[in-house]
C-alpha cells in the first residue's frame, strides 16, 4: 500500500498527525495548482485550504484501488476550482484583465544576478497573463501538464474526459498559449 494510502487509513482511525503528515506532503502541489488557475496568491492559499477542509470531509471516499492519493487530491482541487471559477464568473466579466492580475513574488537567490531575476518575474508575469486568457477547459489541461507535470492518464482521471481529449486540450492550449505570448511581445524559443 502506498504510503498516502497509509496515511489515510490512519486519519480515518482519529490520528491527527497522520492528518498533518498528509497535509504537509500535498500543501505545495495543491496551492500551485490554485495559484496557477487564480492568479492570486492570497486566493490560492485561501482554495488551498478550503481543498484541504473538503479532503478531509470527504477522506473516507478515497479509494486507493481506483488509483493514486496525488490523483484523487488532484481531482478534488480541480472541482473545488470550477466551483470557485463558476461562483466568481460574473465579478470577473466585469472587470479587465489588466485590473485583476496579480503581481507575482519574487523569488530571490544569491545566484542569479538582479537582472536574471526581474526578467525571469517579468516573464512569470506574462505567463500568468497568457494562462488567464485561455478558456478554462485548455487552462487547466495545460497547467496539468505543463506545470504540474500530470501524466495523460492522471490528467484524464482528473478531468473525466477521454485521453484524446486531454491531448487535444493540451496541444490546443499550447498553440493558444504560444499565440497569445506572441501577441505580447514574447517571442518563442
């Protein structure tokens, strides 16, 4: 049995840092992903835990022979995020892309010059602003992929459509991507 699985067979009998243990491996891969359909980190870290609270409401349902703990958190985070998206279409209509997008964090290191790091925000910026742009069905199907490094099959349990339409979503909301970048001045590599 794999050790999430575990895990959760010892949150299920009233251990609370069985509960922390989990929470604490799958706290960076669910706020990437809110974060990565949001936008906003204070958003994110917010879905982030209403994932977790909704996790653990429903932890009995997890079935670990219909496949991985990562997958099925996935898949939760996931309706959680249409959910949200669904609830917040309307303030969204009303509002200009430029006015919502968040600035990033910067992440500094000792090695990478000042420069390397304004250009390396700037273009998270724009990437963010690409991904924004995207439908949410070639959203998501990209981020999974690309930036969360889901593999078709997970991608497919996530998403509950068939493989060829992963792969389809995914291609289509690489060349959208690409497109929209190039209209904003970034040229591919």
């Amino acid at each position: 049995m794999e050790a999430d699985a575990q895990l959760v067979q010892r949150c299920l009998r009233g251990e609370g840092l069985a509960w922390e243990e989990l929470v604490r491996r799958h706290t960076r891969r669910v706020f990437n992903l809110c974060y990565r359909f949001t936008g906003n980190a204070t958003e994110a870290e917010d879905l982030s835990q209403e994932v977790f609270l909704r996790i653990y409401r429903t932890l009995s349902s997890y079935q670990p022979a219909f496949g991985a703990f990562p997958t099925w958190l996935t898949s939760v985070t996931r309706n959680l995020l249409v959910d949200h998206y669904r609830r917040t279409r309307r303030d969204r209509q009303t509002d200009s892309i430029d006015d919502s997008m968040p600035q990033l964090e910067e992440k500094h290191s000792s090695a990478r010059a000042p420069d390397k790091l304004a250009e390396a925000g700037e273009l998270s910026i724009q990437l963010q602003r690409g991904l924004a742009r995207l439908s949410p069905e070639l959203r998501e199907s990209v981020i999974l992929r690309d930036l969360q490094g889901l593999e078709y099959s997970e991608i497919q349990a996530v998403l509950q459509v068939p493989e060829g339409t992963v792969k389809s979503r995914i291609n289509r909301g690489r060349i959208e991507l690409a497109r929209i970048l190039t209209e904003m001045g970034l040229k591919p590599n």
